[in-house]
C-alpha cells in the first residue's frame, strides 16, 4: 500500500470520526469541539504531509504545523468566548 493511499484512507477514517462525533456536540459541548478541532488539525497535517510533501522539508512542515495549531487554537477559544460570558 502506498503513502498516499494509507494517508487517503486516514483521512476517511478522520472525516467518518469527526461526523459521527458531531452528533454529540450539544451534549458534551467544550469537551467534543476540542476534539473535532483536534481531528481537523490532524486531517490538515496528512494533507500537509503527505500530498503537499511538506514531510521532506523541516522548516515548512514546523511552519505550517504552527499555523495550524494557533488557528485550532484560537479557533476554540472563539467558541469558549459566548460559553464563559
């Protein structure tokens, strides 16, 4: 099997997860959206990866993945915001 064909079936099995962990949001909230966001920046750093081959180059890859994580990040404490008001 090829890198780009596990790399394809992760991110199936990440999109199924993230659907079916969608159904759970209104009950668990906080918990469940830091998840999602969490199989998002997972999902980004496949494609990052692997089908922008970002893996051969340190500094890119570090680049990207920090861009990614502060946009997870600051994406969650935009959902806390309206919660802890």
């Amino acid at each position: 099997m090829t890198p780009l064909l596990r790399a394809l079936l992760a991110l199936w099995v990440l999109s199924l997860a993230t659907t079916l962990l969608t159904r759970l949001v209104h009950v668990f909230g906080p918990v469940i959206v830091a998840t999602l966001l969490a199989l998002a920046g997972l999902k980004a750093r496949l494609i990052l990866n692997h089908y922008l081959e970002l893996r051969t180059s340190r500094f890119w890859r570090q680049g990207f993945n920090g861009l990614v994580a502060v946009f997870l990040v600051l994406a969650f404490g935009i959902y806390l915001v309206p919660l802890l008001s």
